[in-house]
C-alpha cells in the first residue's frame, strides 16, 4: 500500500506542536546507547513503515507543525523507498514559512542518494552522529564509522544543499585524553557545522558499556579530566563564534535547533513509532519500546477492532497480555500516560528551561504555567544563588558558570523544592 503524500505545505490555525518520529533501526546496538533501537530487521521494514503512516495518521491532532525530527535508531539505514514514504506521510500544515526539518544519520549511511533524497522530501537540518574523531574512542563506544567518514558525510550533504548540519560529539570516553577531546572539538569546528552537541559519556543502566564497566573492562575518566574537558569545550566554541545556548548545545547565530527548543520550554509534541513520547493537551504519553507489539496493534487496528489475537514476543512466543494491554488503553498503542498540571507542570517546566543558558524567562514560566518562579522556587534560588551556582538576572533564573557543572543538583532540588497550596 502506498503511503499518502501530505508533502505539499498548509497552513491552519491553532498552537504550533513539534513532530517526533522514531525509526528504532540501527547497523547494530551502540554500546552506550540506552535509547530504543535494534539491529536492522530487512524483514520488518516494510510493515514497520505502514504502521508508522498509519500512526502518523491516526494521532495527527490537526494542528499547525513549529519542527519535524525524525530521530532513532538511524532513520537513513531504511531502504530509500521506505525512508521517502515516511517523510512524504508527514504533514505539512507548516507554522511558518520555514520549518526546521531534521532527520538523523551515520556518517557511513549518508550516501548521495538519501542526502539527496532527504532535500527533495523537505528536509532542510541533518544530525550526524559523529561522536569522536579518533579510531579508538569509537571502538569503544562500538560506533562502526571511520572518523574520515565524518568529513565525508558534511560534504555529501553540502552537495545535496543543506545549510544546516549538526555533528554530536561524546567527551569522557574511557582512555581519552583532554587534548584529544580538544581535537575531536577543533576538527568539527575546521568542518564549518553550523550546530555542535557535546555530550558527556553517561552509564545508563541495562546498557552494554555499564556491564562492561561492572567487569572492570573499561575504566571511567576521573571527573576533574572530564568537568576540565566541559570547560574548555565552552571556551573552545565560544571563540570561535558558536553561542552555547543550552548545557550541551552550541550554534552558529540563528542556528540553535528549534526542535530541542520545544522540549526546552516543556512545550507540546507529538511522538510517532514504537517508545515514542508525545505530549498533548497537559498529558504526556508513551508508547512501548517493541517494534513488534506496535506494528501488531497498528496493523490489526486493535484485537478490540478485529485484529490480531497475540502479539510475537522478541523470543518469539505469544503474548496475549501484552495485546490487551494495548487494547485497553484508547490510543490502543500508548502504555503510560500522565497529567502533568499544577505545580508538577511548573516544575518539570522549570528544571527544563533551566538547561538554557538563558535560564528560566520569568514572564513567560507565569504565562505558561499560572506560577511566579521567584516565589514558587524561593528556596533553591536563595540557596543557589548564596553558593554562586544559580543568578537572577533582568527576568531570567538561570545557572552560572559554576553552576553548570551541577546542573543536575539544581534541578533537583527546582524538582522537589516543598511549596505551600
């Protein structure tokens, strides 16, 4: 069947959400990689892009679109008709002219003809995840790129016309040194990206690199090396020219990632394919991380509606508790879901927009929220502000230089902070 085409842009009224759409396929499992994703599954690809135009669909609430990213997994390891359905499904009831459009890549899947294929179908931001620039370190994230597949890639998609590039970058690998972070840092500036994203090594539970980690197999850099790494990583961008705009997250002018900027300011989305979060109307959901259980509830449009009788576990056995677990529920594919008002809503609000480096913008946090963040988080502003971690400046609540190096114990303590009814 094939796929409808929502490619010719719309404009309509009403408040602007972020599109997510996760294609959970990968060459292989990274070993840090705690996100959804699986080896690529050849097989499954033609159902797991019905089900995804099905979603797209079925959960699209007709609203004008502010960003589109299509993340994973590594989307651009589809086959390119399936990858060209998928992005041409997405509709296109764009809020402005110009809608930040990303999909993801690896280095050593972008070839001509998906950069080339990613511009015809509106894609107009491409992320690579770059990671490292040296052999090794990316041996030890089990990244299967060579770092030359790195210029490679920004100059494939050069060519193909995009204007704006993102490279991700991982500093704290086990064995590296702060001068090859500086490296990996001063190649992908030489690279003239208009984006950088650098983020510090984390052991998620339940992945590959923790269990390696217990077995005393890899050894964690000291924190001094890796809190010295993020320093000159803000120093280094900074001068020459990027405005580090989030913890982790550096731009050329005008380029910050507008996506990001809509989970920043805990505004509303809509997530599409298997673990997917969406936020909607005040609630959030999420949907379970099995390929398998999504494409069986979409395809079957719900035992309750007439399809199947099981679901086909990972070990390949029946599972008919997990069906009516889907079928219970009215989406017929969302497994969590929570109503997020009041002062939970300020909250989780609050410790979101405080990962921008302009901080929490008071005015907007009362608009959005009901609250004044002065008076609701008056606790840990007096006690952050009195150790240097937290400033207050023309409006805006924000962390300082000190500060971010615990950006973590701040937010927590914005997140359980007592307040009184």
């Amino acid at each position: 069947m094939r796929a409808p085409d929502r490619s010719a842009a719309q404009q309509v009224p009403g408040l602007p959400v972020g599109w997510y759409v996760h294609l959970p396929f990968c060459h292989t499992k990274c070993g840090y990689c705690d996100f959804y994703s699986v080896p690529n599954q050849p097989d499954a690809v033609g159902e797991l892009t019905a089900a995804i135009c099905a979603e797209m669909l079925r959960r699209d609430p007709g609203r004008p679109i502010a960003t589109v990213f299509v993340g994973g997994g590594t989307p651009t390891v589809l086959p390119a008709i399936a990858l060209e359905a998928i992005l041409r499904a997405i509709p296109r009831r764009f809020a402005a002219t110009e809608v930040e459009f990303t999909v993801e890549a690896n280095p050593s899947s972008a070839d001509e003809l998906k950069m080339d294929l990613l511009r015809q179908c509106g894609v107009n931001r491409v992320s690579f995840g770059a990671q490292s620039f040296h052999r090794d370190e990316l041996a030890v994230l089990e990244r299967l790129h060579d770092p030359i597949h790195i210029p490679e890639a920004v100059q494939l998609a050069r060519r193909a016309g995009f204007a704006n590039i993102n490279l991700d970058l991982i500093f704290g690998i086990p064995g590296q040194t702060l001068e090859r972070w500086l490296d990996s840092l001063s190649r992908a500036v030489d690279l003239g990206v208009e984006h950088i994203a650098c983020y510090s090594l984390m052991y998620e539970e339940g992945t590959a690199l923790t269990k390696r980690r217990r077995m005393g197999q890899v050894q964690p850099i000291d924190e001094d090396v890796e809190a010295e790494m993020y320093e000159r990583t803000i120093d280094t961008l900074t001068a020459a020219g990027y405005e580090h705009y989030e913890i982790s997250n550096f731009a050329r002018p005008g380029r910050r990632c507008r996506h990001n900027m809509v989970y920043w300011r805990n505004e509303e989305y809509v997530g599409i394919g298997p673990s997917a979060v969406s936020y909607l109307d005040g609630v959030r959901s999420k949907k379970a991380a099995d390929y398998r259980q999504y494409i069986a509830a979409l395809a079957g449009d719900n035992a309750r509606r007439g399809g199947p009788t099981h679901v086909t576990t990972a070990d390949g056995r029946h599972d008919e508790r997990r069906l009516r677990l889907f079928a219970g529920h009215p989406d017929g594919l969302v497994i969590e879901s929570e109503k997020l008002e009041g002062i939970a809503h300020a909250r989780e609000t609050a410790i979101q927009m405080l990962r921008l480096t302009e901080g929490i913008d008071t005015a907007y946090f009362r608009q959005r929220t009901g609250f004044d963040p002065l008076a609701l988080f008056a606790g840990p502003i007096q006690q952050f502000t009195a150790g240097g971690l937290v400033d207050v400046v023309n409006g805006f609540i924000r962390l300082t230089r000190r500060g971010l190096l615990v950006a973590n114990r701040v937010m927590q303590e914005f997140l359980g902070e007592p307040v009184s009814a």
